[in-house]
C-alpha cells in the first residue's frame, strides 16, 4: 500500500523557466477539481501584470484560485480534500512574505513539510531555484537565499516526485 | 520521413560553464563547412578579451566567422544551404542588443524561433542560463532575465536536441 | 587496471542545496579514515556561524578537521594516504581566498587538477555553482565566477564521478 506522502509534487527551476506552465499541466493531467493558490500579493504594477499573465496562461474559468500570502498550511488544510488538486505557486514568495511579517520561519517550513504526506489532495508545489548564481551582497538576500534552499530540501525529501525545470523542459530528479 | 526541424540543437549553461566548447565540438563532428556567428560586439577590452579568447580556442582557420549583433535571424537566412554547420553564440548577447537598439523582442523572436523548422543548415545555439540567481534589484536586468527566459523556451521547443552544460559535462534535456 | 585517477569525485550545487550533507555522505560510505579540509576562514560572526553549523551537521568526533585556506594542493598531498577519505568544502571559497592573497590562479588550478589524477586518498571535493545568475556588476565578481567555472571544469575533467545537487538531490553528470 503506497503512502499519502506519494501524492506531492516539487517543482524546482529558475525565473520564465515554464516552471509554472508545467505545474500547470501536470495539474489539469489529473482531471481532478482543480485550485490554485496564489503566494504572491499584487504589491506594484509590475507583480500586478505578472499574476494577469499568469491567470491568462491559465485559463482561470476552470480553477478555483486562492490568494494566501501567508498562512499557506492552513489554507491548504482548508481546502484539502479527495479529488483535488492543488497547485501552489510559488514557494519562494511565501519565503519573502514570512520574511517580511517576520514570522517563525521553521517552524512554518516545518508545518508545511509535516502537512503534505497526510494530505488527500493531488498537491503540486512550485519554487524558484535562487542559490546558482553569486553570493547576493546585502544580508536580507542571502538570508532568504539560505531559507529558500534549506525549504527546498526539506519539501524535496517530503515529496514522491520532484523536477527540475530549464527552457521548459522538466528534468525528473526524483520518482 | 523526419522534419527538418530535427536539425537544430540548443546548448544552454551557465558563465564558463564549457557550454560553447561543446556547441564547438557539435559543429565540428558534423564534418560541415563551420560558420560562426557572433553576436558580441566588443564593447570594451574585458569583451574584446573574451572573443579573442573564443577565437583562439576555436581555431579560426577553419571556421568563417560573422559578427551579428542584431539581425541574427537575417543573417542566418543569408547563410543557410546544405553541408553547412553554423554556430550561433550566444542568444542572450542579442537579447542584451535587441534590449539596447529597443527592436521589438516579440517579433525578433517570433521570427528566428520560426526560422528554425526550415533551415538547411545544421544549426547549434548557444545561450546562457540567468534564471536562477537572486531576483535582479534593477528593473532593467529583472526585464533581461524575463525575456531571455521566454526566448529559451521557444528556442527549446523548436530544437531537434537541447542540452544543460555545467562544469563542461553535457546534460541531454531533450532529444 | 583502473587509474588512480577514477578516486576523485566532485559534487557541485547551489547555495543551501545539501551538497555538503550528500559529499560527506559519500565519505562516510567509504568507512575510510575521514578527513575534512575547510578552505573557509571564520572572518565574521556569519561565517562563524556556517561553519559552526556545518562542524555540528558532520558530528566531528569521527573526523579529523583541518583548516586550509591557500594552500590546499601541499595539504591535501601531506594528508594523502591509502585507507583516507579526504572532503575539501569548498572550492569556490578557496578560490576567493587566492584571489584575496593575489596568488598565481592559474598555476594554483592545474596544481590541483594535476593532483587528483595520482592520489592514493578517497577525494570527495565540493563546490558552488556561481554562473547561472544574471552578470554581475562589479569586475572582482565576474573575475571570480570565471575563475570558478573554470576550475569547475578542470576539477570535472580530472574526476571520476560528478554530481550536481539541487534540493537535496543529487544529479550524476559523470561515472
């Protein structure tokens, strides 16, 4: 008997890598009733145009879409359910926004690793790889550097499959 | 019967990654008459340096050699025909030129992404992975980032073969 | 008959990837003599605190620990020997420090890779992917990540096995 845990998804690549777009489609591949949590918050102009872009690419008549900045395990849990899927996206502006609230990050990290081999929902969450390129040199940067690997450890070892994504096309790294 | 889309191959990796020996390497075992296509302007010596430093390690009596810092896709049609082998190096050099000459980048890309399917030539790109730093603090470099991402995905799609070079080992991502 | 040469294996990865947790799990496999060579220097409270971190991660009763900022070719060759496993973590901070100390780059480089070939020591080294993130604005940082992607292919050439880690994943590129 395969464990609950066997349902998560991590999808890993850098910025415009299609990393969404995969997400996107591994999720719609379920035929299940789909949802879409939002992490970012529409700050300025800029963020504002990429989430149309993004709602647009998507097709958003046939997902339910959630905004949660924050508290994205509760809201998971909320919504969570047999014949969902779940797509979340991103993990890394979650990262800035517990960063900017200053919220506990471990033990937020934690309550989201702990959540998913329990959970019913198809879940398939993305993140933005940030750690390859130079040492960031203001501090606040390097820290949500390291919290963003460290996340991306702990959901990858939580995780059935996990992919990599450059020029739009996965690399499976796990499952 | 196979399209002749199967021709081109995309070469994507990091800075001194040994991405463009290995996009060499491609060209020079087809056997083809070799052409080189440059889209980098020597702006400055550390650039003029790294070109000569390309030249060097290509061999140049071998290859002819274009400089193109804008209209690639034209260049490419000049070139084109049977039992040649043409290396273009690097796409997001002409993406940094494009962005300067203020061309419009849908179009330029549309139009070398369409391009490919129908050459004649044996075409090897090369382009630098940037996606996967700290989010640029400029808007400038954030808008680069996007573009070059976009256009290697298109890039990626339309390619017979499409590899991730790091610490010179070659990576297939597809083909 | 094998060359010694095939002993050395290189892990390379991204910031907070856990490419130093898999390199020292692949040391530890060994049941060899285990030997860790720090190149990092504990110039600020932060650093004190990664490397601290990293001492606490690895359990250093089972090690033997030497710091070895510069000149890490005379110690590796001094602590050489059948039975030994030797971690070196990292190489792009060694590579900083010769930078620092205006040392001869290039002759430090092919010291090393001539090194590995030859070693009678288990060699697991790490390092960090700095090359996949939008160009630097300062010259010391590009000077820098060239330098590191160099090396990188040096090290990957002379090596037996090499792995790229994401996530905590690793990849194999080589062997």
């Amino acid at each position: 008997m395969t464990s609950p845990s066997s349902q998560a998804v991590f999808v890993l690549g850098g910025a415009r890598s299609g990393k969404s777009r995969f997400a996107e489609s591994l999720v719609s591949d379920t035929g299940l009733d789909r949802h879409y949590v939002a992490t970012g918050q529409a700050w300025d102009d800029e963020m504002r145009n990429r989430i149309a872009q993004h709602r647009a690419d998507r097709g958003d008549i046939l997902w339910t879409t959630h905004e949660e900045p924050l508290d994205l395990t509760a809201r998971l849990a909320a919504i969570d359910g047999e014949g969902r899927a779940v797509l979340v996206d991103c993990l890394t502006l979650w990262v800035t926004n517990l960063m900017m609230a200053e919220r506990n990050i471990a033990a937020e990290f934690s309550a989201l690793t702990e959540f998913l081999p329990g959970a019913k929902s198809r879940l398939v969450l993305v993140s933005n790889e940030v750690g390859l390129g130079i040492v960031p040199e203001n501090r606040m940067a390097r820290e949500f550097r390291d919290h963003a690997g460290r996340l991306h450890q702990m959901i990858a070892a939580a995780s059935a499959e996990v992919y990599f994504v450059a020029a739009g096309l996965p690399l499976k790294m796990k499952g």
